[in-house]
C-alpha cells in the first residue's frame, strides 16, 4: 500500500501509522514477554556465558557492543542457572547504566561465595545517579523520568522478572563516586554439589 502513494503527505501520514503499528507490536510483545516468561532452564552454565550473551544483547539496543570492565571470576564461575533468563536481566542493567551518562567504563563484578551458595552480579556506573522518585519506583513497569520520546520503562521490571524466576534479588542503591550499582543476588549451588 504504502509504495502505491504517490501523495507525499498521505505517504507520510502512513509511514506513521507503519511506524506507530511497529511500534505498539513491539509492546505488546514486551508485555507478553513479562507477564508470561517461561520457567528456568537449570543447567550447568559458566559466568562468561551469561556476560557474553548480556553483552550482545545489550549490544543490539544501544547500537553497538558497551565497553566493560568485568571483575572478578567470570570464566571459572560456574553454577547452575538459566543463561538466557540471568542474561536477559544483566543486559537490562547493562543498557540502564550505559544510558546514565557514566563518565567510566560500566563495570560487572562477579562475586560467588561457593560456601554460602551465593552468587551476587553488580552492575555499576558512575552516570547521573537516580532522584529519590526514581529509586522507589525503578523496577515499576512503564516507570521511567526520562523525557518525552523515552523507552517504555519496562527494562528493570523485566529484570526484575527474570530474576524472581530464578529465585534471587534484585537492587538499586547509589554509588559512593556517584551513579548506581544494581545488585542481582542469587542462591546457587556449583554443578556438583546439585547433582548429588
């Protein structure tokens, strides 16, 4: 239809209904996508490759692959998770720290306390920080401060989401430095001990 407009304004007119069908298509399959996520997949599943796929997925929304520092013991870290749902959830933190205006590199820190069955992945910049407003209501769905033309504030919730399906927490709390650190918390035991 739209190539058969020769009328540059009726054309335009519909490029925005086009525009707009994708774009409520997009929501839509959002919604779906956090009011239905499927259950986790428990496998044995290394940190690297939950980093790795964070990053490419984060990578798709801003345009290209962030720079990080990673700390800690990512490729030695191995637990039994689901790498798709942990890597949805760290791309969201990934993409909101990236978005902060950081005048660092965002860092991802790896902590696994084996002993205690926990695993904590921190996602820090040192961006505009957040108001008070914003770190009550962050993981709200459609929540968002950012202005007119912004995302549609449902990146934490779906964290959020994905990260309550797998059992854990999930926090926001303000930088020393200043930005923010998110804080993912997940009780796991390593691959052996699970097997037993």
């Amino acid at each position: 239809l739209e190539s058969r407009l020769r009328d540059s304004e009726l054309a335009s007119s519909v490029a925005s209904l086009v525009s707009a069908a994708d774009h409520l298509s997009e929501l839509i399959t959002e919604l779906n996508r956090l009011a239905c996520a499927d259950g986790p997949i428990i496998e044995p599943t290394s940190m690297d490759q939950v980093i790795a796929r964070a990053l490419e997925r984060a990578g798709e929304r801003l345009g290209g692959r962030p720079m990080l520092d990673v700390v800690g013991p990512a490729e030695s870290t191995l637990v039994e998770t689901d790498r798709e749902l942990l890597a949805d959830a760290l791309s969201e933190l990934i993409v909101n720290a990236e978005e902060a205006g950081s005048t660092e590199k965002v860092r991802i820190e790896v902590q696994s306390q084996a002993g205690l069955g926990r695993l904590y992945l921190r996602v820090a910049d040192k961006g505009h920080g957040m108001s008070e407003r914003a770190m009550k209501h962050a993981f709200d769905p459609f929540f968002s401060e950012k202005p007119a033309g912004r995302q549609r504030g449902l990146g934490l919730a779906r964290a959020r989401r994905c990260v309550e399906l797998l059992g854990g927490r999930i926090w926001l709390e303000r930088s020393e430095g200043g930005g923010i650190v998110a804080t993912i918390e997940l009780e796991t035991a390593p691959p052996a001990a699970s097997a037993a």
